[in-house]
C-alpha cells in the first residue's frame, strides 16, 4: 500500500485557506498552530499514515504550498 513519508508546507506561500483538508480523503490534514509567513495558521498532516499518496492536496493547493513525498519502495514494511 502506498504512504508519504512526509508531507511538506512551504511557510512562505501557504495562506492556511485549508483546501487541502477539504480535499482529503483520508482526513490526513487539521489545523496546526504554527503561522505562515503571512501570519495565517497553517494545516498540519496530522495523520500522516492515512495518507494514500493520491496528491489531491498538491493539485489543489492554489499557491503550490505542498509538497507529498512518498516513500520509497520496500521502505516502511515493518
């Protein structure tokens, strides 16, 4: 089964509009409480191991805040 290893948020650009937890749905994404460069509270992957690598949340995201990285092939088979 596919998985991210992480979930990346480029502080600079995310405006916490909160699409990409809309668009999930795997209900990876809440609200975090660390501020954008812009002062707006940014989305964590709060559930990270929901998370399927289907990239709605990259697609969606209208200033190209969030990065998926998925894990590497027989990585993470524990």
């Amino acid at each position: 089964m596919k998985g991210a290893e992480r979930i990346e948020i480029d502080r600079r650009y995310c405006k916490g509009c909160m699409l990409c937890q809309y668009v999930c749905k795997y209900e990876v994404f809440e609200v975090g409480q660390e501020r954008s460069a812009l002062d707006y509270l940014m989305p964590r992957a709060a559930k990270l191991e929901n998370c399927r690598v289907c990239r709605l949340c990259e697609s969606h995201c209208p200033d190209m805040a969030l990065v998926v990285v998925a894990k590497k092939k027989g990585k993470g088979k524990e």
